[in-house]
C-alpha cells in the first residue's frame, strides 16, 4: 500500500508538472527579436524536484515590445506549485484579454493581476514577482520588481547595473505598486531570475549571492551562464532565470557570406566551405543539420511527416531530385563574430526563401526526443551554445564559442 501512495504520488507531480509547463507561455521559444538590434532571448527553468514553485511567461503583447514575467511562491510543494499555477494561467489570460482589446499596458496589467492576487491567495500567502516590459525599439524598459533579487543590466563598457526589488511581495493585502522606468540604450544584457541560487552555498560555505554579478557579466549565453551558476554549489531552492542578450549583426561583424542554390548536390559543398572558414571553431554537426533543413523543409516545403513516410518508402531522394528541379530559391549563410570581454562568438546564419515555421511545435519535439520529427533541431541545439529563430521561421542563428 506504501508503495503503491508513493506511485500515485509520483503521477500526481507528474500530471501537476505537465499542466504547469502546459500554462507557463513562451511566445518567443527560441526565437530571436529582430530589431534596431538582435535580442536573444534565453530562459532557464531548473524546479529542484518534480513539482517547482516557480513560474514563468514570456509575451510579445505589443509590436517591439516583450514582456517578461517571473513568480516564485513563498514555500515549496504542491500548495505552493497550485498558487503559481493558477496566477500564471490568471495573468496570461489577462494579457490575452488587454490585447484582444487592445488595451493593453503595464499600468493596466498590475491593476489586473493585484484583483487576482486577492481572489488566488490566502491570508497567509505570498509571492515574489517580477514584471518587465522592454521595447526593442526605443530601448526603454519598464519594471515592477516584487521582492525578487535584484535585475541586473550590463553596459556596453562591461559595468553592471543593479535594479533592486522596488516592491514588497504580494499577498492578499496588496493594494498599491510602483512600476519604474530606465533606459536601455547602452545596456546590452539583462539578467531577471528568482531567489533559488541565493538561498544555496558554495563548495566553500559562502553565500553565493555576491558571486552572480561576476558570473553574469562574464557570460555571454545561456549555456556558458549555467555552466558558472550550477558548477558551485546544489541547488536548494526551485531557480528560473532569464537572460536576455542584444547583439549587433552587420558589416562591422560579419566575416563570410555566401549564398547557395537549392540543391542535394551543393550540401557537401556547403559543408566543405563552413569548415574551411571556421575550421573547428565551430559546429559542423549543427551547420549540416539546419542547412538541411533549409533545404528540404525550407525550400522544398517537405513537411516531417511526408519526409518520415518517404524514408519508409525508399522514395526520399527521388522526390528530392523531382523537386530541386523545379526550384530556384537560395540558401544565404552568413558567419558573424561577436567579442566580449571574456570570449569570442561566431555566430552563423542560414536563411531560405521557404515559407517558415511557428517554432512553438519545437516544444513538444524537445521534450520527447525520441520522436522522428524535428531531431535535426534537438541534435542542433546540443552541438552549440544555442540557436534562435526570426519571427517567419526561415532564418536560423547558431552560436559556436572559439
């Protein structure tokens, strides 16, 4: 009977999980923000056990502007994974509701989510929250910072600004907040998170919370921050971060350029070309993986499931061949370099003329590996420091570290 309360268990986290994930929204999954700059966008969602009390949202409510939302109960536990979830899902459909009507605005959200607050919480709850709207084309940032540590922005000369919370936590008495407004302009990274990490040790013994200035300042993504966070110490506490990057694609960064025709023939050429210019610097399995997939899903418009249906049939390269014929669009790959102060990028490009793809159905792809479908993309994602698509579906990023 024990056993069989701890397997009903096991499944209740697990269903409680999957609905989270299921509420939690990320408009922009894995996608970049083309803009006056290029934003990438990174999140880092790490719950300690099964069932996490943090929660997350990133939104696009408006043109040029993301939205960045943060929440992370005051406990742990299922209580505590039910009250993120039904804020999240409470402040996602409020978001959808102010754009729908076309109303929506920072000011307007907070009144909305302070009403739900009051009907989600009981009297002995509270939550931290972080709330962030960053326009991609002024460069002018809003906040509401709830009792979570504090966002941290890097500049361009590598000095790192600190925003502290400009809020209490929230709880079922909140009736008041204040909303701050800074500008971006010379900041080119941004760093959101919960208070996971500043609740753990180092190896040494020592609060980790003075050391995440450093390690966000000498890291330039996702994978490289993770790599410094998680290497000192074991987690204690639910941690969610959001990184946010601004970098510059244009004549001064970019090194190669070449464009391509749409052809089987031309692949191992390309191929051959990216390795001379980068040699091992950077990713061959990626650049074969995604340059395929701009030709065979890109141009040629072969869907995954026709493609699985003909690999079975044996009739893959022949249909191919058939289509390449009728086919005039280009492959363009372009390779840029970005240096930071600790390392240097190549970031590599490939874009097509197909008609694109929502970049959404890569989550359930990413989350079941085994799957046929979309593995060019998950064996692409783990052989760089991480890939970004444009809004259309049909240009690729991939950062390679020297």
């Amino acid at each position: 009977m024990k056993k069989q309360n701890e397997n009903e268990l096991d499944d209740l986290e697990n269903a409680i999980l999957k609905k989270q994930l299921h509420m939690m929204r990320n408009d922009l999954y894995y996608k970049r923000i083309d803009a006056r700059s290029t934003f990438l966008i990174d999140l880092l969602y790490h719950p300690i056990s099964t069932v996490g009390s943090d929660a997350y949202s990133i939104r696009v409510p408006k043109q040029n502007k993301i939205l960045y939302l943060l929440i992370d109960a005051e406990r742990s536990g299922i209580v505590s994974s039910l009250t993120t979830i039904s804020l999240v899902c409470g402040i996602n459909y409020i978001i959808d509701t102010l754009v729908k009507n076309k109303s929506f605005s920072l000011d307007l959200l907070l009144q909305k989510v302070v009403e739900l607050i009051g009907t989600v919480l009981l009297d002995e709850e509270s939550v931290s929250m972080g709330v962030v709207l960053l326009d991609t084309k002024t460069l002018h940032m809003e906040y509401a910072n709830f009792a979570l540590p504090p966002f941290l922005l890097e500049d361009d000369a590598g000095d790192v600004v600190k925003l502290p919370a400009n809020n209490p936590s929230l709880d079922r008495r909140t009736k008041k907040y204040s909303i701050d407004n800074v500008d971006v302009k010379k900041k080119y990274k941004f760093f959101f998170c919960t208070d996971g990490i500043f609740k753990s040790e180092t190896k040494e013994g020592s609060p980790y919370e003075s050391g995440i200035e450093d390690d966000f300042a000498n890291s330039f993504t996702k994978e490289e921050l993770k790599e410094r966070i998680l290497g000192k110490f074991s987690l204690e506490d639910d941690f969610t971060f959001i990184l946010v990057t601004k970098i510059e694609l244009d004549e001064k960064t970019l090194l190669y350029e070449r464009e391509f025709e749409t052809s089987l023939s031309v692949v191992d050429e390309a191929n051959e070309w990216y390795r001379k210019m980068c040699g091992s610097k950077c990713s061959d399995v990626a650049f074969n993986e995604l340059f395929m997939n701009a030709y065979e899903h890109g141009n040629l418009g072969i869907g995954s499931e026709e493609k699985h249906e003909l690999l079975q049939n044996d009739l893959y390269f022949e249909r191919l061949l058939t289509l390449e014929k009728q086919c005039d669009k280009k492959i363009i790959v372009r390779i840029y370099k970005i240096t930071t102060k600790t390392s240097q990028y190549f970031v590599t490009q490939i874009e097509d003329e197909g008609k694109g793809f929502d970049t959404g159905i890569l989550s359930g792809i990413f989350r079941n590996v085994k799957k046929f479908n979309g593995r060019g993309v998950f064996v692409s994602k783990n052989n760089s420091m991480g890939i970004y698509y444009n809004s259309k579906g049909n240009s690729v990023l991939f950062l390679s570290r020297v």
